[in-house]
C-alpha cells in the first residue's frame, strides 16, 4: 500500500516555477537530521485561474526530484477534488484530497442515520479515550445529530474515493478527507464520530482534515485562542488512535491542518503534541510561494518591481472581485491598505517588508500580504511577462522560497528546541 510517510508538507506553486526551491527547504530539514517530504498540490480551481493542467504539477515536481537528486518521498495531491473534476487528476497524482464541503449539513435520509446509531452503540454514553483525561460524554441524541449532518458527506467521500481506487488501485492511492470548509468546528466527539462512518464506508484515508477552532486565515498567522486549540489538536490526536484501533483505519492515520502555513503561534504547540504522542502530522500551506515570487520581484528592482506594484494597484482596483472566493478565509482592514500612489514611491525592499510575514517588522503589512495573496489572478494574466522575470531574478526570488518554507515553517514545526 502507498503509504503518506509520518511528516509531510503541501506546498503549492502556482505557476510551477519553485519547485527546486521548494524542495531545497525539505534538503535543509534532512540535513537538521529531520526527514520530511514535501506534496506538491493545487486545485482544479487554482488551475482555472492560471490556465495550467494537473500533469504540469506532476512535471515540475519530478524535474525538481530528479535535478536536486532528492532521495526522499514525495507526492502531488489533487487538492480539493469532487467527483466532477477528478479524472483529470487521476494520471498525474497520487494523493487525492477529497472535499464533501457541498455536503456537510445535508440532512442525511432517517434510515441511514438510525443504521449508523444501531451499528454503533460503543459511541453512545461515556467513551473512554486514552490520553484524553476524562471520558467523552456523548449522549445517543449527539450521535443522531452529528451522524445527520455528516454521513452524506462520509457516505460521497466513499463515492468518491471507490471511483478513485478503482481507477488507479487501492494501493496506489493515499486519501485525505477534508472536512474543515465548514461553519462550525468539528470536536472531538464529533470527530470520533465521522471517523467511525468513514471506516463503515471502508475510506482507506491517511489524512483528515477537520476544522479547528479559531481563524485559519490565507498568509496570516491564527486567530484565535491557542490554548483553547492546544486541547483541541491533542484530544484530536488521542481520537484518531483511538479509532484506528478500534475501526482498523490505516496505523498511519494522522491530522492535516489546512491553511497552515503562516500559523506561527501554533507551530510550538504542534510541534510539543507530535513530540509527547509520536504522532504524524500533515501542513497544508496556502499558495504563499506565490507572495515569495513577488517579494524576490520587488528585490531585484527595475521590471520586476515595476510588475508588483502593477499587481498591487490592480488588486486594489478589483478587490472584490478577487477576494470574494476568499471571504471566508481573509480578514482586510481597508484602512490599512496603501495607495497606488504610494506604493508607487516604495522602494523593492519597503515593498518586501510590507509583504514577507516578519509579524514583528514595523513595514509589515498583513492586509497588503491577503490582498496579494489572492490576486495570483493577476501574475497570471500577465502570462509570459511574469514567468519570464521569474525567470531573469532565479536566484532572488528561490532564495526567499527556500528561506521562507525553512525557516519559517520546517524549522518552528519540526526542529526547534
């Protein structure tokens, strides 16, 4: 069976340019003696707005392997698939991360919902979970509840992946279930829950991906209460073995944590959960390579520079139609965003300082960083004038992609004392 090794990170690269910057971060972390591997991953939709096919996520990542001689694992996730876009990814991808978001909150029929409570008693009254102080106190009338708003999810992510695995193979295909593009945080009670319809369903998944309390905003650090996570991230960790063992879900089973890069305040606290339990984890980062680009751009001065400021001023011209597929995910303080006017005054390093996610540099500016961060739209639209100043600043713009997934990402979450 393919199997998703303990520490992995997705990285995405919009326009399929920083692959071997990317993977020199993950050098970097072998070198610190910790072996992580990376999953290059983008959506059908970031593939809508950049014009780009799934095969060339599978291609860029292979030259990177092959031309840095990189002995470790990796993979290239078809992120955020739905039966209807799937097959296109099915040839170039081995990680399939299955999104039942449309789903969630579907009334399932009474008969299905009275089968699941019926086939599952032991989730009714006091559950006990080791590593979890007392025991979960789930009365049958929350099984009901949480199995109503669940299992059609459950029931089309095992739609899904059987049409997957029929495809490809069972044993060449590693499953994430992705359940945090919701409204309310999952528990852990509830996850206990979903965890156990997925295994009725025989969901051979390595990965879940619940929604966590607090603000998992795109390239900005959490919002919310950490300790409040903390209890949450472990409790949900004691959960997942708990139901490997008691379901037979692969041993390999772990938590993904989306939007995750650029959640500073949590790495310690990930990294202190993984090191007390063992555990894996994957970090799905939020397409910040891209914010990288443009910040190596603004470095290198003339043309390159010129271009980001153009993205800039047509971000803020077009900023509701840019953010809207965003809102969810993105909080922007209008105030606090420039003017063309005077963005057209910075210079290449003002430019980068407003933008690189240095929370404690007095230029930094997280509203210009989220704008950015979803007007890749517009670098697109550019087409060859972008990729080509990629191109002409290689070296500026890949040594902030190495030193931003490095040492700002690898290192908090992995190797820090």
């Amino acid at each position: 069976m393919l199997t998703l090794e303990k520490y992995s990170v997705g990285v995405g690269d919009r326009f399929a340019h920083q692959a071997k910057a990317q993977l020199r971060a993950f050098e970097l972390a072998a070198a610190a003696g910790v072996s992580v591997v990376p999953v290059w991953n983008k959506s059908h939709r970031e593939h809508t707005f950049t014009g780009s096919h799934p095969q060339s996520v599978w291609d860029a990542a292979q030259a990177a392997v092959q031309a840095l001689s990189w002995p470790g694992g990796w993979h290239v996730d078809a992120d955020h698939i739905r039966m209807e876009t799937v097959d296109r990814f099915l040839p170039c991808s081995d990680f399939f991360t299955i999104d039942v978001a449309e789903c969630i909150g579907k009334p399932a029929p009474a008969a299905d919902v009275a089968a699941f409570v019926a086939r599952h008693p032991e989730l009714i009254g006091k559950v006990l979970v080791a590593g979890i102080g007392a025991p979960l106190e789930i009365p049958r009338a929350q099984v009901e509840r949480v199995a109503g708003k669940y299992l059609l999810a459950v029931q089309e992510a095992g739609r899904i992946y059987r049409h997957i695995a029929a495809k490809k193979g069972a044993g060449h295909v590693i499953a994430e279930v992705s359940m945090d593009e919701t409204d309310d945080p999952q528990t852990p009670p509830e996850l206990l829950i979903i965890l156990a319809a997925l295994a009725d369903e025989e969901v051979r998944l390595q990965t879940i991906a619940p929604k966590f309390t607090g603000r998992f905003n795109k390239g900005v650090d959490y919002v919310g209460d950490a300790a409040q996570f903390e209890r949450e991230f472990n409790d949900d960790l004691a959960v997942i073995a708990h139901a490997v063992a008691r379901y037979g879900l692969p041993g390999n089973l772990k938590l993904s944590v989306h939007s995750g890069s650029d959640k500073f305040t949590l790495y310690p606290i990930i990294r202190r959960a993984l090191r007390s339990t063992g555990a894996g984890v994957h970090l799905k980062t939020a397409g910040t390579t891209w914010l990288e680009e443009l910040i190596g751009l603004a470095e290198a001065g003339g043309d390159g520079l010129a271009l980001a400021k153009e993205i800039y001023a047509g971000a803020l011209d077009h900023q509701e139609e840019l953010c809207a597929p965003y809102a969810s995910v993105i909080d922007i303080d209008p105030t606090r965003l420039p003017t063309t006017a005077e963005v057209g005054r910075w210079t290449g390093e003002e430019f980068a300082h407003a933008l690189r996610h240095v929370p404690s540099h007095p230029q930094f500016n997280p509203s210009v960083r989220q704008l950015l961060h979803v007007a890749f739209k517009l670098a697109a639209r550019a087409g060859t004038r972008y990729t080509d100043l990629l191109k002409a600043s290689e070296n500026t713009v890949a040594r902030n992609v190495t030193e931003n997934l490095f040492a700002r990402h690898l290192h908090p979450l992995f190797i820090a004392p």
